[in-house]
C-alpha cells in the first residue's frame, strides 16, 4: 500500500471580502509530523488563510479552493485519488458521515457546516492565538479554561481526573508550580506563562495539527527561545504537524522544516527551510532576510522590503559603513541574493556612530543612585508590609548626541526606569539631573515648562492615541497644550513635521484606525518632535513591528537623530536592534544594572552570566 505522509493539502485557496481578495488562489502540503514556516508582513494574508481552514471567519467572507485534512492514519482500503473519492461522495462535511468518522475521512476542510467545524476543532486541528492576553478569558481562572476545551472524549472523567490531566499537561509545558498556576488567572501570569497556558490548551485533546499564530511576538528574546524549544520538544514528543505563521525569518529558521513567503496574499515562494533561508529566489525574500539587524557589523542604512522590491541597490548602499545617512539611490538592478547581502553585512565589524557628530562629553541627563519602590500589600493604618524594589540603585549618564540602549527582559525595571527618569512616576531616592538641574526640585509649574524637552514615544502607537483625534490633531495637540505656536502656523508646522517621518501630508484628517501599525508610530513619533525635544525615550517603539516596518523605523530615527541633534535613551528586550541602534548598551536584570558598555564590548566579551544568555537567545540564521 502507497503511503501519505500528508495530513494537510491546501489548493487554490482564495479568501475574499467583498471585492478585496486577501488570499488569492494560495496551495501548499503540510507533511505529518512536520513544521511550515508561514512568513510575510502584516496584511499578506497570512492568519486569514489559517483562520479560514478553521472556520473562524466571518460570515461576509467568500472563500473558494480545498483543503484536504487527511485521517489520523492510513486507511486499510488502498488509496484514492481526489477526483475518484469526489466522485463517491466521500467526503465528509459535517463530521458525522456514515461512511467515515472525521477522524478517518478525507474532509475538505471549505466544506464544512459549523457542527462539523466543531467536530474538528481542537481535536483535529488546534490554534495558538497571537496575543494570550486578550485569547484568555480575564474572569476565569486559567486551569477552568482549559478544562472547558476538554472533548467529550473526556466527559466520563471526574473533575478530579480532569484537574490531574490539566496540571500534567502544565508540567510537560513547563509552566512553574503548575497547581497554583491552574488556580490562577491570566493577569497573574507573566506573558510567557500565559502563551504556555495557550499551548496547553491547543495539545489537550491530542490535535493533528497546531497552527500557531505569531506566538512570540513581543516576547523576550529568552522567553521566546523557550517557547520554540518547547514546541519542538512538544512536536517530537507527540508527533504533531505545526502550521507556524511569523513575520520574522530569523525564528522562522529555528523550528521550521519548510517555508512559504507571503506577500499581498500571494505566495512568493516556497520550499525547504535551507534552500529558502539560503539561496532566496525572490527580491521580496531576500528583502525580509536584508532588514533584521545584522549582529557582525554596523550599516549605515538598513536595507528594507521596498528598496528590494523597487529595483534599488539596497543591501550595497545600505552596508557601506562610508556612506552619508541618505537613501540609496535608484538603479535599474532588481536582483540580490541573500548571500552577498549577509557576506556585506559580516565585512564591517567595528562599530561606527551612526551620527556624523560625535556624542558631547558633557551629560544632558544624569540618574544617580535612582529607587523607585512599590508596596505590595499594607496594614490596616497605613503602613507598608511588603514592597517591591522596580528600580534599584541606578546611576548613569546620557551624553548629548547619544544613543543609549537599556536592554533587559519584561519586568526587570526598564520602562520604569525610563518614566521616573521624565518624572511620569515619582522615584523613591535618588536624584535625576537635567543639564545640572535636579528634576526632583521642580515644582510642577516649573516641569511643565521643561516636558517639552523630554519626550516619550509608548511601545503601542494603537493605545497611545486618542481614537477620535485625526492624525493631524494627535501631532498638533502637544503644541496647542505648551500655547507654542499660533494657531494659523500649528497646521503648517505638522504637516512638515510629516514629510520629515515619512507621512504623506494628505493624511492629515485620518483617523489612528485608517494606517498600518508602522504609520501609526511615526505619527507617535511625530508627535513627540513637534516640541523639538532634547532627549526622546523610546519605551518598546519597535518591539511590535514587523522587521521589515522595524527597519524603516530604526532608519527614520537615525535620520531624525541627524537631523535634529536628538539624544535618545532606547528601552527594549531585543539585543539585536540596540546592538544596530545604540552608541552604549545598559543591561537591566531584577531592578539592579548588571553591566554597560559599547555594543562591541558587550557582544564580543560579556560580563555577566545573564547578558550571555540575552545574547544567546537572539534568533539566528545558520
């Protein structure tokens, strides 16, 4: 007997709304107990064509195409082809065929009535959403959810024997002290635990197949290394086929067997993992590879998806450290192969300023032994119990005209360090001096005056702006609220605020959910210019986007840097992009600084245990 190794064919898969077609006419073959690499920007179509073979989306949407899930095992009758079990009906559409349970049919998945979809449904096919927050359910305790995913399968089970197999489950995904974790809920969770509960909840009824959507998107370098072990761990351990869908190229190359590019709802290419990651047919590929920041040089520029697909000569321009910071200009050669790309990036190892002026010796900001102390829990009078040290006992300096790089994973202090630095919070000790001044001496007449000085860009430009405010307004509402302009010149003043961070200046009267999550952080970042700050702190301004979005950002903020004269204190957990960004590194563990020193020095010869492991976890193409 011919045997399949297939459990999912896909063919001319098409999603469309209305007259938008966001999948057009996509195939691909998930193999058993292999890993697909689903990757593109945002908006290429990615989860909708996953959301589509689960039945998840809305009714207004037109899909056409097949998707084949193919049984749990081979059948003992000899295999057929399409046309021949289409002919004999064979295929089962709400689960319940007489002929074939939907564990041993052939189903096309687009055919599916919503009992069959139920049928198949975490049994068969499961998903792992990409932001666990907002997947869990905030009013109910974590272990009660995934008892509810539970199929009836395990209905003849006591609640007792189903807490048992939900704290087993939590064990083997490493989630710590799993019976008090089944009793907690989601917002006591770290957002690693809270993904891992998600996980859980997808292997509980032993699937087929798991698609895992954007999993460690936003997670620590560390934790999202943990999270890719565990599920290949997961995968060897149960023989699972995983649907992996990311933007990022460099975790792709950690768990996939094979990839498929996806640009505009369109298939780019495809193919197994090496040959993808190594010899990219496509500019479009080799774009996505071109734009993460390279670890063994310092580019001017770099390169992103649009010059690649524009015909530029990105990846030369972009990788010559004696270039200008100006774009690379146009040329009629539409090719790059990824290998001389990444042979450019690893020729210039010694890291350069991306400014062409040098930082001042002089500090515009200095923190000296800075605490800022929360309390826990407190008496009935009044009195502190139990507190938490957020920061403790910093001290540095920001020289004028620098980037300084704090890096440190969720919770180490980082964000909070930032905010007491500006005063958004108030530290508990310890002094932070502005050009001489001790910020803490100010009263809040006074600090109003100098805010227009510091500046803060939020890691989510979504939530950051008012919904009801149009772009235009959002950028022009600090200038109104510091009465630094006239009114008759505030519009002028945005709308070449705009043109400077890439915003076409017709986009004035838009509103935050008209633009794409890049568009929305310049407008952010527009906003936090139009004051002409001194010092801007970029609290996870990046951390969200796409690399390719990333690059274009990182770029515009060295462009602006240049321009402006900016210094700029960059808060993130990814080593990669400070390393690229950052004249200085600061790394940040429970509170304490742990160690600083430039990006050569820290890359190169790190001093501390845990910077070791921050570096090791950085995603990498081998």
């Amino acid at each position: 007997m011919e045997t399949n190794d297939s459990i999912l064919e896909v063919k001319d898969l098409t999603v469309a709304f209305g007259e938008n077609t966001v999948v057009d006419r996509i195939s691909y073959t998930l193999h058993r107990g292999r890993t697909l690499g689903i990757v593109g920007e945002s908006g290429s179509g990615k989860s909708v064509s996953s959301l589509a073979l689960m039945g998840l989306l809305p009714a207004k949407a037109t899909i056409s195409g097949t998707a084949l899930l193919f049984p749990k095992s081979e059948l003992s009758h000899p295999k057929k082809t399409q046309s021949e079990l289409k002919e004999q009906k064979e295929y089962s559409t709400d689960g319940s065929d007489s002929s074939f349970s939907s564990d041993c049919a052939l189903i096309n998945l687009l055919e599916l009535d919503e009992k069959g979809f139920r049928d198949i449904r975490g049994r068969r096919i499961s998903m792992i959403f990409q932001e666990p927050m907002t997947s869990l359910n905030p009013v109910q305790r974590c272990g009660a959810q995934v008892v509810e995913m539970m199929r009836a399968e395990h209905g003849k089970l006591k609640s007792k024997d189903k807490r048992e197999r939900v704290i087993e489950l939590f064990r083997e995904v490493l989630l710590p002290r799993p019976e008090k974790i089944f009793d907690s809920y989601p917002h006591e969770l770290s957002g690693g635990q809270k993904q891992r509960v998600m996980i859980a909840m997808a292997l509980v009824n032993n699937p087929d197949i798991i698609i895992a959507d954007e999993p460690t998107t936003a997670l620590d370098v560390t934790v999202q290394k943990t999270i890719l072990e565990l599920l290949r761990s997961l995968q060897q351990r149960h023989g699972i086929s995983i649907v992996f869908i990311t933007h990022d190229l460099g975790v792709i190359a950690q768990v996939t067997d094979d990839i498929m590019v996806m640009y505009r709802g369109h298939v780019v290419e495809q193919g197994p993992a090496a040959d993808i990651l190594h010899h990219p047919r496509q500019p479009y590929t080799q774009g996505l590879l071109a734009c993460r920041p390279p670890l063994d040089s310092h580019p001017r520029r770099l390169p992103t998806v649009e010059e690649f697909l524009g015909g530029t000569e990105a990846a030369d321009a972009a990788n010559t450290p004696d270039k200008q910071n100006t774009p690379p200009a146009h040329s009629t050669h539409s090719t790059h192969s990824a290998h001389s790309t990444h042979s450019a990036h690893s020729t210039h190892s010694t890291h350069s300023t991306h400014s062409t002026h040098s930082p001042s010796s002089q500090p515009l900001i200095s923190v000296r032994n800075l605490n800022v102390t929360y309390t826990l829990k407190r008496s009935l009078f009044g009195r502190p119990l139990q507190t938490l040290k957020g920061v403790d006992g910093i001290s540095f300096d920001i020289r004028e005209g620098e980037t300084l790089g704090l890096v440190g994973e969720s919770g180490c202090g980082k964000s909070t360090l930032g905010r007491a630095m500006l005063r958004l919070i108030e530290s508990s000790a310890g002094t932070v001096s502005y050009r001489g001044t001790p910020l803490d001496s100010l009263s809040p007449h006074e600090m109003r005056a100098l805010r227009p000085k510091l500046q803060i860009v939020f890691q989510d430009p979504y939530s950051s702006l008012n919904p009801r405010l149009t772009i235009g307004d959002a950028i022009a509402e600090p200038l109104r609220v510091h009465k630094k302009k006239d009114v008759k010149d505030i519009k002028a003043q945005v709308l070449d605020l705009m043109v400077q961070v890439g915003l076409d200046p017709d986009w004035y009267g838009r509103y935050p959910h008209e633009l794409s999550g890049g568009q929305r952080q310049r407008v952010c970042i527009a906003r936090a210019l139009i004051l002409q700050p001194e010092l801007v702190v970029c609290d996870e301004s990046v951390s969200a986007l796409d690399v390719s979005v990333q690059a274009q950002v990182l770029n515009l903020l060295n462009d602006l840097k240049e321009r402006h004269g900016l210094t700029y204190l960059f808060i993130t957990h990814d080593l990669s992009v400070v390393h690229y960004l950052a004249d200085r590194i600061m790394v940040m563990q429970k509170g304490k600084l742990v160690e600083s020193g430039t990006p050569d020095e820290l890359f190169r010869n790190p001093q501390s245990d845990y910077t070791r492991s921050l570096i090791e976890a950085i995603p990498r193409i081998i």
